[in-house]
C-alpha cells in the first residue's frame, strides 16, 4: 500500500516465535543448523539498510525505509534506527522523498510512548525532555521544507500530539499550524489518505469540530477523484465499519445530493432507507447516530412522500425521536402511525406511549386518558390493557376522583390476579386501592412524582436525565435491565450537595433506598415499563423525569408494510 508506512502513528510488529523438536533421520546429509526469528530479521535490518545506503534517490528507498521502521519499532530498537537514520543524513537525501527528519521524530515519539507504557521512568525523566526537544526541531524542519506535502503534514501532526500531550502552550499554535497546512494541500492534494488520517488524529483526541471540517475537506477530494455515486457509497459504508459515522455522513450527504437528482422516486426511497436503517436505533440496537438518521427522514419525506413510510418505517422514525428525547416530535410521529396503520402491530405500542407522553411530559392529561380509553377498547394486548388501567386509575386517583378510580383499579384486579407475570402490576395495584380504603396519601415517591409534574415543584436548576439499557429487553430470558442517572451539573457553590432520589412506577419489584442514583430490573410481563424519578436537594425538588423500557414475549420482526 503506497506511504502505508507515514500513514501509520502507532506502528507495531510481532516476531513469530517457532519451536520445534529435532529428531535426527536414520540416514541421509547432515541438516543446516536452523536461523532463529531474531537473526533472520537482523539479517533483513542490515539488508534493507545497504539497500537504503547504496543510492538514496532510488525510489525503492522510500518503501525499504518504511519496511525498516516497521521492523525496528517492533523491536523497540529506538536509538539503533535513529543511529542509522543520522548516518543514512549524510547521505543528503531529498528531505521530501526521503524524509530522515520525520522518521527520527517518529522514532522519539514512540520511544517516549514505550517508555510511559513500561514504566521506564529513569529513562523517561533523563533523556524525555532531550527526545521531546528532538522531536519537535526535526518536525519543524519537515513542515518548514515540505509545508504543502502529506509527510509536512504527516510531521505537523506529531508535533501537534507532542506538544498536547505533554500539555504545553504551544499546542494551540501547533493545532492552528496543522490547519492551515491541510487547508493549503486540499487544493491540490495528490495522497488525500492524509486528509482522513488527520481527522481521525483530531477526532481521537477531542478536536471533534476541526475533525468534522478536515472530513469535509477529504470528502470533497474524494469526489474530484470518485465520480461514481457507487464508489462515494462504498467509502461511506466502508467508514462505517471502521465506526467512523463522522466521515459515514459526510460522504453519504454528498451521495445524497448526487442521486437526488438522477434516481428514479422508488429507488431514491429505497437507498434513502438503507441509509436510515444504518444509522437510527430500532431498540434491539442503539444505532450509530440516530439524530443523522432523523435528518435523512425528513429528507425522505420531502423528496419521495408519506406513502414511502411503511409501518416499521414509521414507528422507527418516532422511536428513534423517542431516545432523542425529542418527545414533542417524537409524540406527532407515533400519532402518524396510529392513523396511517390502524391495524399496526406497534399502535398499542405507540398509543401507550403516547398516553405517558401526554399526561406526564407533554401537559396533555386529557388526550392521555383518551389514548388509554382506545387500548383499554381495543382489547387486543393483556399487558397494556393492563398498564393503561393502572395509568388511568391512578390520574383519578391523585385527582381525589375516586370512584372511577376503584373502578379501573378493581377491573384490573380481575384482569390480572393469579397471573404471576403481573407479579409487580398486582402489588402497585392492591397499594393503591389500600390508600383509598383506607383515605390515606398516594405513597411517597409516586406522589412527589406527580405532584413535580401537576404542580411544577421542580426547582429548575437543573433537568435530571434518566437512561435505560437496554432500550429493549425480552421477558423470558430474564435479562437485566438498568436504569441510572447522568450526574446532575448543579451550580452549588464549594460544596456538592446531598441529593435524595425518589424512584417510583414498575421498578420490577426493587426497592430502593434514596440514596440509589441506579438500579437494575428484571420484568417478567410484556408491555412498556415506565420508571419515575423526582430528585431532591436540601433546597427543594431539582426535578423529575421518567424512562420507559419496551419489553416482549419474543423480539419482534421488523415488518415492510
């Protein structure tokens, strides 16, 4: 592979160690005495650099020197290669075809990196800060002699990581310099693999933003040199194999743009798609950016139509809003399902949710109890049946309404006693209609949740996030489900303060301490569990929140119509 050497930052080599056992023959010639790995390679190593030595213009040099370093760092034979490296210097090779000064910095660079791995902290605080000056005098004569060149930029980027990670004030310059380099050579770029290796430098060391602009400049290059949107998709899938979806949605922008105007609808809609499944989540996984995978929806829907959303299309748009927690949104696209597919095996799904959303985030209680009152109608799924007349139940409940509130809760009770999968259901159940027999408050947790929601007690410091995993789960296989809390970011002066949290809903059957900011569930029904929050500081209620987790009898088969 052409400069596979330069492209590599952290190069590495394994020695295949091989043993075997001698059994002289009964009769024949004597056997050589077998070479060892170590020497075979040493005899290589001297080979390649008499070939390196004899004519530094050859261009063959280039590739026996990049072969060279690979056999070199894998022996961690650093100050051997940079010895040769000097006396290969008074040769005057070419700086930009033969580039000594970069492999020398390459060298001190993983020198320094095997010394902090291995703990040599002798050799490390004696000679590092020697090596480290080393490293950045010969990048700076690299990126000096060679600027619009893929080893200046190749140079530029290992002074950049030097001088970052040892954490020193010329990072920033070295960072500005590195830019400036790669937006010179994207006019003109002859190897745009440096392009793509830069980025991801960036990308892996938190520099996302300049990451994203050099992938840009990289994928314009790539369309000067692939003019086939077929080849443009190749790149973007092979990106996302690498897990780069940076890179992924850049190419795939462009693609898009290309087959927009060339593809017939039905075909447009189809790739528009595929693209889609690579990226939203559908539950069973997370998918690799499902907020790229709302963009192509819309664009879906604008170039080709509604009537180009089946139902598994459909409900993966509203559930990839739903873990957004884009819920405003996500709410108007399960309602699209629930009047496109009537008849969809996701509408008690949907109209469950929609009901949560509704009368807990939304501010909508009137169409929550609608929602509940069609799947409590339909009659068709046990588990939300049931969750909808506990839901329903429980808003008559905490609004002192409690006759049609004995009502749900007793009709559930004949739904579901005897039926161990609604172990926990019949629990929450049989508390409540205690508290109404025996006129006492709703219990604690769950009524400081429905209070922060119905009475905004939430002091708005700051907005508790709650997350699940998995988003989907099958209740046969028992498996495990956790529910945590990202760690509030609260303006509290010195001191951190103690926070008490409220959990509350179908915990599957835990209980939790106040101090509990995470806890793992089993569910043994099918349905949507929904799991509250309120948290609270000495101050007051910070906040509430809730997260649902689907569970099945069997995972579902993604459906086309």
């Amino acid at each position: 592979m052409k400069n596979r050497g330069l492209r590599v930052w952290v190069l590495c080599s394994v020695l295949s160690v091989f043993s075997f056992q001698f059994f002289p023959p009964k009769a024949g010639p004597p056997v050589a005495e077998a070479v060892s790995p170590a020497q075979d390679e040493l005899k290589k190593i001297k080979q390649l650099e008499a070939q390196i030595l004899s004519d530094v213009k050859d261009k063959k040099a280039v590739k026996s020197l990049e072969m060279l370093s690979e056999m070199y760092f894998g022996q961690q034979q650093y100050d051997s290669f940079v010895a040769f490296l000097k006396k290969l210097d008074k040769k005057k090779p070419l700086a930009c075809e033969l580039p000594v000064g970069y492999y020398i910095a390459l060298c001190r660079f993983h020198q320094l990196l095997h010394w902090e791995e291995t703990q040599n902290w002798k050799e490390y605080f004696d000679l590092g800060s020697t090596y480290r000056q080393e490293l950045f005098a010969e990048t700076e004569k690299i990126a000096q002699s060679c600027p619009v060149s893929a080893v200046g930029i190749r140079a530029q980027v290992l002074s950049w990581i030097g001088h970052k990670t040892h954490n020193d004030e010329q990072a920033e310059d070295a960072l500005k310099k590195l830019l400036d380099m790669v937006n010179v050579y994207a006019k003109s770029a002859v190897d745009i693999q440096v392009l793509k290796d830069v980025a991801d430098t960036l990308a892996r060391h938190g520099e996302k933003g300049f990451a994203k602009s050099v992938y840009g400049s990289y994928v314009s290059c790539l369309l000067n040199v692939e003019q086939s949107p077929l080849k443009l998709q190749a790149a973007a899938e092979g990106a996302l194999k690498e897990s780069n979806s940076e890179l992924a949605e850049i190419i795939y922008d462009r693609y898009i743009e290309i087959v927009k105007g060339s593809l017939a609808k039905d075909n447009l809609a189809g790739e528009l798609t595929l693209i889609i499944k690579s990226f939203a989540t559908d539950g069973w996984s997370k998918g690799s950016d499902p907020v790229y995978a709302e963009k192509v929806f819309a664009i879906l829907k604008e170039a080709c139509g509604k009537e180009y959303f089946t139902q598994e299309l459909q409900y993966i748009r509203a559930y990839n809003l739903q873990r957004q927690k884009e819920y405003q949104r996500a709410a108007e696209e399960y309602a699209v399902l629930l009047a496109d597919f009537p008849k969809s095996r996701y509408v008690d799904e949907a109209e469950f949710k929609l009901g949560i959303l509704s009368a807990y985030i939304l501010d909508k209680k009137e169409n929550a109890l609608t929602h509940w009152q069609n799947i409590i109608s339909r009659n068709v799924s046990l588990g939300y049946v049931a969750e909808s007349l506990y839901q329903r139940g429980l808003l008559y409940h905490y609004e002192e309404n409690l006759e049609p509130a004995k009502v749900d809760y007793t009709k559930l009770l004949e739904l579901i006693t005897g039926n161990a999968d609604f172990e926990n259901l019949l629990e929450r159940v049989n508390e409540r209609q205690k508290e109404i027999q025996e006129l006492g408050p709703i219990e604690y947790n769950l009524k400081m949740f429905l209070d922060s929601v119905f009475k905004k007690l939430a002091l708005h410091q700051a907005a508790p996030e709650l997350f699940v995993a998995p988003y989907k789960a099958l209740s046969f296989q028992h498996e495990q489900v956790t529910f945590s809390l990202m760690q509030l970011q609260m303006e509290t002066g010195c001191f951190a303060p103690e926070l008490t949290y409220l959990w509350s809903g179908d915990l599957g059957g835990n209980y939790l301490a106040p101090t509990t900011a995470e806890f793992t569930a089993q569910y043994q029904s099918a349905g949507t569990k929904v799991v509250n929050l309120v948290v609270v500081s000495p101050s007051g209620v910070v906040g509430s929140t809730l997260e649902m987790v689907d569970v099945y009898d069997q995972q579902e088969k993604l459906v086309s119509k």
